[in-house]
C-alpha cells in the first residue's frame, strides 16, 4: 500500500500559535516532533507499507521537505493552490497511478493523534485487503467515547457487515459535526462512529467514483495526468477547477462505501479545547504551557512561550501569548478563532496570520 498525508491546510483553529507560513502539522504540539513527523512515523511502522506521499500548498513544500526525515523529496507533491480535499487527493493519486498503476492508496490526515499502534495497523491492513477484494471505498471509524460536536460522524448498517472482515459494515450515511442534542441521539443509537478522515482504495477505484459522482473534476485530472506525462505545466487546468471536499464530492453519494469500526484512541487535534482534553491538568483543571499562573481559576489554558501570562479569578478559558497576538477565548467558544482569522484576512491584516 502506499500512503498520502494530506499537509496543505492553515490550522486556523490553532490560531495564533498556527499561522499561514508555519500551519499547524508543522509545530511540535504534542511531544518533541512535528505532528506531520509524527503521522510519517506511525506509517512507517504499518506493515506492508510501500511508500509515503506528502500533498501540500506550494508555499510549503520546501519546508515539509526540510521538516521531515526519511521521506524522498520527489515524494512530497505541491497543489499549485489550495483546493479543498477532492482535487488534491485526485491530483496526488493520479501522480502515484502514473508511477505505480492501480495501486492501493491510503488518505491520512496530517496532524491527528492515535493511540494503540497495533489496532491501528490492524484496521489499516483490512482496510488494504478490503479495498482490494472488494473494489471498495473503505473508511476509518472511531467508537465514539463521548458525544462530540467537533467530529463528524459515520452511520454503518449493522445487519450488512462482511463475514471475512471483523468489524466491517457497510456506511449508510455520512454526518456532519452535529449539535449537542443530536450528538447524543448518535451516540444512543449505537450505529454512529466518529469519521477519522481516513480512506483506503484503488487508484482505479477512486478514478471510477470520481468519473461517476465527479465528472468535471476526473475530466480535469485526467488531462492534468497527460500534461504530467508530457513533463508540461498544468496551473491553467487547475486554476479552473473548483474546490470540494472529498466527503461531499464523492464518499456522501458512493454505494461501494465500507466502514471499519476501531477502538484505538483517536483525536484530531482540531482545536484548542481538543488538544486541552488531552494533556495533563494541575488538580483544579489548569494547563499552563511556558511562563503563567492562574489564581482563583479552574479549567483554563494558557500557552506563553516568550511573556509570563497571568490569569485571575476567571474559567475555562483559553489564553495563548505570542510574540505579537494574544487571544482570549472562552472554552466554548473556540471553534470561532477560525472566524476570527478569517475577518483578518478579509480586512488585510496578513501579517497577523
């Protein structure tokens, strides 16, 4: 099998610690290594596979390359501008098939962290069998632990499931990040798993979904791929093509979709509250991460590298201090830092983020 990490995003939601030129698969935030290093490393461990693809924006690629050990420069692949999910796994599997022709391909996330490597790999190598028996799309579940509002979800059919393949099923349905409520109702069904924003299939497999439910996009990467061949430039033919994601593009509307439910500990890292639930508290719920103190407050976050950030009397907050941004947030409220970088964006304020 050979493996593609997709490490083109921003990481707006780690605002301001992420920023444009330094996303946040390329910062040490769990551990001493990069969470791309770390995601190279948990791969490289799989048995069976091959090799490793990276696919990141353009403006990154040098850096990836200069970040990462033990991953050949010609295997890190720049989209020549960022275009959600779909084109950018179309256009690096159409490299991969180029190079080596119906392979199995599996799609993961840059910067998420899993515990329990030996459930991990053995959810990977039924994934490669499956995806090979069956001409399929297979997806990576995660049993939920919890009713979250920050993961999507994936509802598999509990009377069609695979005799050869242990805790397989087929997917009914694909959820998005659904309110408290409805989360609950999910997890009380017991039909839902979390979607860990991994995929395994046939080069040929993915062409045919794309051919199917993406037609303009195929018909895109298909020219693309002979531009490659010709060793000619192919920025006009992506300039025009238009930006999806791969879950609603494709994977919401195929039938040959398979789930793999997993029990291996699982989170992506999407936001300041996902990676406080991860790390150590004092005994009143506090992380501090560099120079701070909290007085009269429970259940806050501060991260100062560079300035001694004081907190007093309040909680459950988030405060991150660097060298030229502060941001305060109450824990609630931290999917909206993305909205915040992108009112900066909108009003010019590029060197903010």
């Amino acid at each position: 099998m050979i493996c593609v990490i997709l490490a083109g995003g921003s990481g707006k939601r780690f605002w301001p610690l992420s920023r444009r030129d330094h996303p946040k698969q390329l910062l040490n935030i769990v551990g001493d290594k990069t969470m791309l290093q770390m995601t190279v490393d948990r791969l490289k461990k799989v048995k069976g596979v091959e090799d490793i693809y990276i696919i990141t924006k353009s403006d990154l690629k040098e850096k990836v390359i200069n970040n990462l050990k033990s991953i050949k420069p010609d295997n890190v692949i720049a989209e020549p501008s960022g275009k959600n999910t779909a084109p950018a796994i179309a256009l690096i599997s159409a490299i991969i098939d180029l190079r080596n022709p119906n392979s199995v391909v599996g799609v993961f996330p840059a910067d998420h962290l899993i515990i329990g490597h030996l459930e991990f790999q053995k959810a990977i190598v039924t994934a490669e069998s499956l995806a090979k028996e069956k001409n399929a799309i297979v997806t990576i579940g995660v049993k939920p632990t919890f009713a979250s509002t920050g993961y999507g979800y994936i509802q598999y059919d509990e009377e069609i499931s695979e005799k050869n393949f242990e805790g397989v099923y087929k997917v009914k349905t694909f959820a998005e990040k659904p309110h408290k409520k409805l989360a609950e109702r999910f997890i009380k069904s017991g039909d839902f798993l979390w979607n860990a924003g991994m995929f395994v299939w046939k080069t040929e497999t993915l062409f045919k979904g794309l051919k199917t439910y993406m037609p303009e996009l195929y018909d895109s990467i298909t020219i693309i791929s002979e531009k490659i061949k010709e060793c000619k430039n192919y920025n006009d033919i992506w300039k025009e093509i238009d930006s999806e994601s791969i879950d609603y593009g494709l994977l919401e509307k195929a039938n040959n979709i398979f789930v793999i439910s997993c029990e291996f500990q699982w989170n992506d890292l999407g936001s300041w509250n996902a990676l406080y639930n991860i790390l150590a508290k004092d005994n009143r719920g506090n992380i501090i991460r560099g120079l701070g103190k909290v007085l009269d407050g429970k259940n806050n976050f501060i991260h100062s590298e560079n300035n001694f950030t004081a907190v007093v009397g309040t909680n459950d907050m988030v405060v991150i201090n660097t060298d030229d941004i502060t941001l305060v947030v109450h824990r609630d409220k931290v999917e909206l830092v993305k909205e915040m970088v992108n009112f900066l964006e909108e009003t010019g304020s590029d060197n903010l983020v």
